[in-house]
C-alpha cells in the first residue's frame, strides 16, 4: 500500500479508522499495531507519535464512540419530549441504533475491556451518555411512591443491561443465537415488561 502524505493532525484520526476496521473485521485483541499502520499507509513508527500501544488507539476509538453515541442518547431523549415515557423508550431503540450503525465503535467501547476510566475523557463523555438515560429514568420514575421508586441508576441500568443483552445475542449474527422476533420487538417488549412491572405502562398496552 503507498505511503500517504499526512498532516501530524489527520495521521491520528488515519489510525483511528483503521483500528475500527480491524476491530469490526478481527476484534479488538485480534490485530496489532502494525497492521493498523499498514492499513493506515504508514510505517509502524508513526504509529507511536500518537499513541503509546493498542490499547491507547482502542481507547481513543471507544472515546470517539462514545461522543456518537452521546449525542444519539441525547437526541432520542429530546426527541420523545414532553413524554417521559417516549424519551425512556427511544433511548432504549438509540442504543440498538448505534449497535448496528457502528459496531466497531462500539467493540471498542463495550467488548474491549478498556475501562472508562482509562482517561479522564473517556470517563468524561461516558458518564455523560450514562446520564441521558438516567435522567430519563428520574423522569419516568416520579410517578411511583417514593418508598417504591427505584434509584435513577438503577432504573436506568436495568434497561441498559437489557438493551445490552439484545444486541450481543440477536442483533450481532452472534452464532448459535436466533430469534423469531426482530431485535427491535424484544427490546420493545421487554421494556414494557419491565415498566409494567413497575406500575408505569397500563397492562393491555
């Protein structure tokens, strides 16, 4: 592959999409550095100019994802205003969203096993995203008796671990996971489930 001239600006952001090509097409322990210089048009040693190993690079990669995906939760969010109710669902449908509109992004972010607080900006604009569906969940919560209401967070987790869920076994072609129901609809329907549960939906809806 010819060597591209870059500008000490863009050979960063260069690496960077080659990483998340390799993590969609190898998984984040499955390639090396050299290979995203390679894929970059560069020599391994312009590599380390901008980070200092892999994991740097993947970690920069998941903080990008992050930026994306806190500006989806946010818009899903206000696009559901003035319904709590709306705002909670639509983060859920964001979340499977960015799945399946950037999985190597996502890779790096979820699968990784780069923490969030690797830098003070990843941590920054994770908690961040974290806090869209938080405050959704105070939102929607208000309606329950105080001594009943589960804290923001906790409410909020347990629908990210539910979209979670569905995305890693129905909405990635994992192997061996098949469903006869579109990822969208048992996401759908599980929130109901669990909102229902919590005297926040009506039963025949």
């Amino acid at each position: 592959m010819p060597k591209r001239g870059y500008h000490h600006g863009n050979l960063r952001q260069a690496l960077v999409e080659a990483a998340l090509q390799l993590i969609e097409a190898k998984g984040p322990t499955g390639f090396t550095l050299s290979e995203a210089a390679k894929q970059a048009g560069v020599t391994p040693a312009a590599v380390y100019r901008h980070f200092e190993g892999r994991e740097d690079l993947i970690a920069e990669a998941a903080r990008q994802g992050y930026e994306v995906f806190a500006d989806l939760m946010q818009h899903a969010y206000e696009k559901g205003q003035p319904s709590a109710l709306a705002s909670f669902e639509a983060t859920g449908r964001a979340y499977l969203a960015f799945a399946r509109k950037y999985p190597g992004h996502y890779i790096a972010m979820f699968e990784s096993g780069i923490s969030v607080n690797r830098t003070p900006e990843l941590a920054a604009i994770s908690g961040r995203a974290r806090a869209v569906l938080e405050r959704a969940a105070e939102e929607l919560s208000q309606h329950i008796p105080p001594e009943k209401r589960p804290p923001p967070s906790m409410f909020s987790a347990h629908v990210w671990a539910l979209s979670h869920g569905v995305v890693e076994l129905f909405a990635r072609n994992s192997p061996g996971t098949q469903s006869p129901f579109p990822p969208e609809d048992l996401l759908e329907t599980g929130i109901g489930i669990y909102l229902r549960g919590l005297g926040l939906m009506p039963p025949d809806e």
